[in-house]
C-alpha cells in the first residue's frame, strides 16, 4: 500500500493530468438518476467533478492524497477519500452511479455490482492486455483478457461493451468500455 501511494503521489506531482471527463462518463453519465456517484481510482478528481457539476453528491476514492488534493475544494457535493482500494469496501445499494476509470482491481467486481442501487448506472473502463506483448508496456495485474469485463458484469443489464485500440504520444493501448444498469 506505501509503495502505491508514493508512486502514485510522485506521478500526480510530476506530470500535468487532463481536466477533462472520460468520454465513457460524459456519453453515459445521464443514464442514472440523480443522487450518489461513486469514482474508484479517482485521481485528481476530472470525473469526479465532472459528475458533481451534473448534480451528483460524489465520493472520490484514490489512495494518493496528491490527486484527491487537486480537486479538493471543487465543488460542494463532493467528497475526496483517501483509502486503499485494496482493502476499501463499497457500501451495499448506496451509489446510482459508479464509474471506474483506467483503475482495475478485480477483488471490487462484487462490491461493485452490490454497491449499484437498484437501477444504479456503472461506467467502467480500463486497459486490455496486448497479444505478444504488442503495444504500451502494462503489468498483467492491471489488464483485462479480451471479454473479461463483459464477463465479470453478466449480473447486470449489460448497455454497451466495445473493445478499442488507441494510440497516443505514449503508445498503443487497448481499452474495455462498459455501460450496465442494476436490475
């Protein structure tokens, strides 16, 4: 837990990090009904604030203080927290939305899918391992095999999955987008 916190700290204060929304978030964010958001590996808070702006009382959870400190006073309705997601746990019913952006750990998939309130909206992506290592250089640990996410959320009324390539000024990278609702 140290480790990440430091790494994470050091990245977050050595680089400047994009204010904007994921696409992901600002295409599906309105799907949920108003009231508590959740975002896992918030960082320095770009959905976070995004979704307080849209009326939404945010919890931003990130285990590096230097990220949950760059939204810190954004906006009212919104709540940085600085925990482990290694051990944090997601309260049962309470979130009509939950977006998890570029963070994977998946000891959270069943918290995730008990945290959604009935009819609760869960916007989810992240990174896809590369066949033969092709591509931008990620731990294993922190990639998903083709398809494992739209196995992982089969309990929920799956809205859209798509697999995609993207390359950027740091490599090629795949990622896996998905939009479910709670039945």
């Amino acid at each position: 837990m140290h480790e990440d916190r430091t790494r994470w700290n050091k990245k977050y204060t050595d680089r400047e990090w994009t204010a904007e929304p994921s696409d992901i978030v600002r295409r599906f964010y309105s799907l949920a009904k108003p009231g508590m958001a959740l975002d896992i590996g918030a960082g320095t808070g770009r959905n976070s604030v995004f979704l307080a702006e849209q009326g939404f009382d945010v919890v931003a959870v990130d285990i590096a203080e230097k990220g949950l400190a760059q939204m810190a006073g954004a906006h009212a309705n919104l709540l940085p927290v600085c925990a482990d997601l290694d051990v944090f746990e997601i309260p049962e019913n309470r979130f009509s939305l939950i977006a998890n952006i570029l963070f994977l750990n998946r000891r959270l998939f069943p918290w995730i899918m008990d945290g959604l309130a009935p009819g609760g909206v869960l916007i989810f992506e992240t990174y896809i391992d590369f066949p033969s290592g092709r591509g931008h250089r990620r731990s294993r640990d922190f990639c998903l095999a083709e398809n494992e996410l739209l196995y992982a959320f089969a309990p929920l009324h799956i809205l859209y999955y798509e697999e995609t390539q993207k390359t950027t000024d740091e490599g090629t990278s795949r990622l896996a987008s998905l939009a479910a609702v709670k039945k």
